[in-house]
C-alpha cells in the first residue's frame, strides 16, 4: 500500500489523481478533517494526520509499504518530516519517496538546506529512498500570483531577470507515480525541471498571448518583495525563507534543465504554454469585474 502525505497540497492532489486513474491502492492523509471527509466522499482512502504525534502516525502508516513525504509548509517543516520518518521507521515501512527542491544537496539557500537536513536524516535512517528535487511550480501563477493577474493584469517577483526552469506539476506527480510503483530508483534523487529556462517577462509575454490582454511582471526590490509578504498576513519567518529563494533565482542557478523527468517517466516535460492553454480554459486567471 502506498501512503500519500500533503494530500491536499498541490502535488499530493495530483498524486492522487493519476493513482486513481491507473487504479493503484492508495491511503491519503490529510491535516484536515474536512478534508477527509471531502475525499472520502469521492471514494478516497482518507485519514487525518498530525505530524506532531508521530505515534498516531505510526498507527496511521501501519500496513503502508512505500511513503510519499512532503510535511506542511510552516517554520517547523524540517522537525514534522524528521517525526513523519520516525513514524514510518516504526510502522516497517520499506520505501520513502520525499518531495524536497530543487539542488537541495547544495543547500545554497534556506529551503534547500531545511530540505536537505530531511534528505540526510532519511538516507541515515536505513530506508530505501528516492528524492524529487522539482524547480519552482507552473501552478505557482495561479496559487500565488493569481489575485493580481486576475485584479491587476500583473504579477511580482524579486527575481530580476534571470530564467527559471519552472516545472508542472503534473509532472512531477508523474514521476512520483513511477517511482513509488517501479522498481530500480531507490537512492536516486531526481532533478525535475520543465523544458525550457523562462524569466518572468517571458511568462508574462506567454499570458498575454494566451489571456488575450497584458499581463506584466514587476521586479521589486527584495525589501519591497518582503514587505508585501508580511502586509498579505505571511509569517516573517516563512517571508524571509521565500526572499532568501529570490535570492538564489536571481543568482542563475535555477535556470537549469534537465532530462530526468523524460529519463523517469520516457515522456518530455510540458512547456508552460501548454500549461497556460489549459489552464486559461478553466478561467483560472479570468480578469475580475471592476
């Protein structure tokens, strides 16, 4: 049995999807009542987990022979995952598949070494594991930048000018798919990126062709980009973690590419027009009403 943790995040969802659709066994665990209830209701496997009670956890993954792991994004990630791997080390289970970020064995900045610190514990641990490194999300644009491309035809970055190999994650469900059901990539970690580094005018130029109106980027200084974090209710914390991710795009580094998510999965990683085609059919990025 495969256990799904983030089910309701933006990976675990997807995750979820293509394992229903190849009707593969799964349990899925969510930090929601609500939501369990939801997803029991679609036929889903579902139960509440809490990441700060490894022993129920471990009640939780008894019977589950393979994780997929990705703990909740607070300030205190790096703790839950090191007691969500605890938990599965007690509950027998044979295979760990963590969803960490891109170059994390760098750990060049905040989130790849929070990332990475997991990464270490897990290959200490004596469990076979395989490790998703993914760029930053295509579904970014509608998560986080979606109030002001809808409000405001615009959307921010402190990332200057630098290309960003962003990836779908539907893509990279794909490849926790296969890993979590074929044998052979246990103690690899894959680098997942999408096919093409583009900077955020260019994603920009993409919207506006698909959208039908402008959509501009805005490059704001990193105090200007923080300073709208904490205004929008962030934790400093949290805010300050994401500056630091600025940072490092801004430095180059996640302009990358590479082939692994083909290697995984024989199929190419989709572009962002394409993710922009579909998504624009569902409206998500319609202008508001003024």
């Amino acid at each position: 049995m495969i256990f799904v943790s983030g089910a309701g995040g933006t990976v675990g969802s997807e995750l979820i999807r293509q394992l229903q659709a190849k009707s593969i066994p799964f349990q899925a665990g969510y930090h929601s009542a609500d939501k369990v209830a939801a997803a029991t209701e679609r036929g889903i496997e579902a139960v509440t987990i809490d990441f700060t009670q490894p022993t129920n956890l471990q009640a939780e993954l008894d019977g589950c022979e393979k994780l997929f792991l990705l703990g909740p994004n607070t300030v205190d990630q790096a703790n839950l995952e090191q007691n969500a791997l605890d938990a599965a080390k007690s509950a027998g289970v044979k295979h760990i598949v963590k969803q960490s970020v891109m170059h994390a064995q760098d750990e060049a900045y905040n989130m790849a070494r929070m990332h990475r610190a997991v990464e270490k514990s897990i290959e200490a641990s004596g469990t076979a594991w395989t490790f998703l490194r993914p760029n930053s999300f295509m579904q970014n644009t509608v998560t986080f930048m979606g109030d002001t491309i809808r409000g405001e035809n615009t959307f921010y970055t402190a990332s200057g000018d630098a290309g960003v190999s962003i990836v779908d994650v539907k893509d990279i469900a794909a490849v926790a798919l296969e890993v979590l059901t074929a044998p052979g990539h246990e103690g690899h970690a894959y680098t997942l990126t999408g096919p093409e580094a583009l900077t955020h005018d260019q994603l920009a130029g993409i919207l506006t062709e698909t959208l039908g109106r402008t959509i501009t980027h805005i490059d704001l200084s990193p105090d200007d980009y923080l300073q709208g974090m904490l205004a929008s209710g962030m934790p400093a914390e949290l805010a300050e973690r994401m500056l630091d991710l600025e940072r490092y795009i801004r430095e180059g580094r996640p302009g990358e590419v590479t082939a692994d998510i083909a290697a995984v999965t024989g199929r190419a990683p989709r572009s962002f027009g394409e993710f922009a085609r579909e998504r624009a059919a569902t409206d998500v990025w319609a202008a508001a009403m003024p």
